[in-house]
C-alpha cells in the first residue's frame, strides 16, 4: 500500500472545493418516450433554489445554483438573488438557452439567416444583463446548432457565422465575466453539431480572448474517449474553464455522476488536481449537469456532490511522490499500484467525521431522509404546473 497520507493533509484542499448544482435538476425531466412527474416538484425558480439550497445544508458542498434561460426566467433578478441568499446560496452560471424556439430549428448563432443570428445574440445580450443582475461570473453555451444530412448546409459557414456571432457577445462581457463553450458530439443534430469536441470549442474560444474557455461535459464524449487526456490538454493550454458532471451509459444519459464509471471520475479528478484544479486561483469550477427521471432530485443531488467529493478526496490521496517515482524509473506496474491504491481507499469514515467536526451532517443521505423533508415539500407544494424542461 503506498497511501502515505492522513486524511487530515487534504481537508484544506477538500474544504475549498464547490460544486455548483443545476437548476434544471430539480425539476422534472425525463426521455421523449415519457417525463414523470414526483411529488414535492417545485413550480418555480424559487422552489428550485429552495431545492438547491437544501442540498447545499446538508452537504456544505454546493454553495451556487446555476440557472437556464428562460426556463428561469422571472421578473426581478435582483428579488430571485435575495432568496437565494436568504437561503443561503447565491446564484452561478447563467445557461443561454436557444435550442426550444421554433426560429432555431436550422441554427442559433450558426444560422444563415441574419435575422435570426440576431434574436440569438441578443438572447445572449439578455442573459449578461441577467448576470449583472444576479451577479454570477460565467455565462455558457451550448448549442444545439447542427445539420442531419450530409450536404444540408456548409459546414464551413457556420463555423465562420458562429465565430462572428461569440465575437459579439464576448464583446459585451465585462472584464470580471467569462464566456465558456461547451461541445457536444451529436445530438440534437445527428450528421454534424457546430461544437462537436473539445478541438473546436479550444479553436473558437482562443480566437475570442483569454476570459473565454471550454466547458467540459463528461456525457458528451463517444464511448471509449479518454476524457482525462482532454482535461490534462485543456488545463495545460490554459483553457479549461468549467465542468459539467454527469455519467452516461449509452448517450447523453445525464445520470448521477460517478454512478456510471467511478473509476473514470476518479481519473478525471487526479488529472485536475495533477495540473493544479484545486488550487486557490485555479479558473476551473465544477458543475452538475444532470436530470433525476426516476429518482427523488433532492437526494439524487446530495449523492452526485458526495460522489464528487469522495472521488476528489480519493485522487487527492495518490502518492505523488512515488508515483514519480515509478514513473521516472519505468516501473509500469509499480505506477499503476500507487494510482490503484487511492483510488481503492475507502474515504466515506473519514469524511463523514470531518463533515461532524465542522457542524454538518455525517451521513448527508440518511440525514436527508430522516428529516421528513421529501414528504413535508409533497405535502406544501400542491397544486400549480411542476416546473420541468420547457
Ligand atoms: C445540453 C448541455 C447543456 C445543458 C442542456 C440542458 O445537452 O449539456 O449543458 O444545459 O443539455
Ligand atoms: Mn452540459
């Protein structure tokens, strides 16, 4: 066994790290087969943050909530930030959302039609103003943009149409405000996407500026893709500015991240502390982008910010100092041992002592459940639509 260190040399690195929860996750969600509905579901942005809020107390993990728009869209922003810092949260990443208006169905920013590149760059517009209202630091982007058939429009167009179109809006950021782009290999579209890997978004987000990087979705890679190579390659160059957590089986499954692969987040997460993620100036920030189909949200949430964190402790214990070792004397096995060590350390005793030491809740999902606070919000919220994708 080579996993020299005591658990209490990585609280510090442990305590600083966030992870920032979708809103969309606490509404319903489901396939274009059915989308169930759950009791206690929130109707509104307010309850979706009360959600999200609840996650955070229980956990001390997810101290931001990022919102999609317009699917959050409401009157007063500067209102919407006040509940969530009574609640104490504050609102993150704000999500441009241009893929559910019928003006979009050949293209948003990558559209030929001036006209409707327009409406999506002022969409953008909207959502900066939103961000000086809420206060959140990051506006992101992903794009539904694609073709079906071969031959149905240049590809080389858009690309170039899409290059003009984030020019605009990284124009109109302020200068404590970033812009990240996030790929995604297929879907909605089938023959091309506009930003299908992490090469196009590096290639269109360097040609912007230095407060524009890359959002990495760990569900929008092929099967088999080495998702921790493109990590180490976007933080070497600089340019890796956001995850978006969640695992996948098949396609963009969108399930609870580290459920899927638990040795792949593993991986993923030596590779962002490997090349100084953790760090206290480090621009890379963590995100959930998951949907709960069948599964209660709350809980759902306070597994995924677990799984993190127990993976993030897990990576954090790797013996880098012989691993280097190893490394520099060829010892392939011998390397592969040091890595295999920490990633089979059982972390869960002693986190959840740590959790007890700073007044949180050592079993976050047991005491979620034993708090009666599914069935209090099943009983509160009757009446009115749920909130859900659309
Ligand atoms: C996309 C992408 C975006 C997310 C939407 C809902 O596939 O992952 O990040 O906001 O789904
Ligand atoms: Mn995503």
């Amino acid at each position: 066994m080579t996993v020299p260190h005591r658990f209490d040399e990585i609280t510090e690195t442990l305590a600083r790290q966030s992870i920032e929860l979708p809103s969309w996750a606490f509404g319903n969600s489901g396939t274009r087969f059915k989308v169930f509905g759950t009791p206690g579901t929130p109707r509104d942005t307010h309850e979706k943050i009360a959600d999200a809020a609840k996650v955070h107390e229980m956990t001390g993990l997810a101290p931001t909530v990022a919102l999609h728009i317009p699917w959050d869209d409401v009157e007063d922003f500067t209102e919407l930030k006040a509940h969530a810092e009574n609640l104490g949260v504050e609102l993150g990443t704000i999500n441009a959302n241009t893929f559910q208006d019928e003006d979009y169905k050949f293209g948003s920013l990558t559209h030929s039609d001036p006209a409707i590149r327009r409406k999506a760059i002022d969409h953008h517009f909207r959502c900066i103003d939103i961000m000086h209202a809420t206060g959140s630091t990051d506006l992101k982007i992903w794009l539904a943009d694609g073709t079906n058939y071969p031959g149905q429009d240049s590809l080389r167009a858009r690309q170039d149409r899409l290059a003009a179109s984030l020019a605009e809006i990284y124009e109109r950021l302020d200068a404590h405000q970033r812009l990240v782009l996030e790929y995604k290999f297929f879907e909605p579209a089938f023959y091309h996407t506009d930003v299908p890997d992490w090469g196009t978004s590096y290639a269109q987000v360097s040609a912007l500026g230095d407060r524009a990087l890359t959002c990495l979705d760990t569900g929008h890679h092929a099967p088999g893709t080495n998702i921790e190579f493109i990590v180490m390659q976007l933080m070497r160059l600089g340019k890796l500015g956001s995850f978006d957590f969640n695992s996948r089986f098949y396609a963009d499954d969108d399930l609870i991240v580290g459920a899927a692969d638990p040795f792949q987040l593993f991986r993923i997460l030596y590779e962002v502390i490997a090349n100084g993620g953790l760090g206290e100036d480090s621009p890379v920030r963590f995100m959930l982008d998951q949907c709960h189909n069948i599964e209660e949200k709350i809980p759902g949430q306070i597994r995924s910010v677990l799984n993190v964190q127990e993976m993030t402790a897990r990576a954090l214990l790797v013996d880098r100092a012989a691993l280097d070792k190893a490394q520099a004397e060829h010892d392939v096995l011998g390397a592969n041992e040091v890595l295999m060590d920490a990633f089979q350390t059982d972390v869960r005793p002693a986190l959840a002592r740590w959790r007890a030491s700073r007044g949180l809740p050592e079993e976050p999902m047991r005491a979620y459940a034993d708090s009666g606070h599914q069935r209090y919000l099943a009983e509160q919220r009757v009446g009115g639509a749920q909130a859900g994708w659309g």
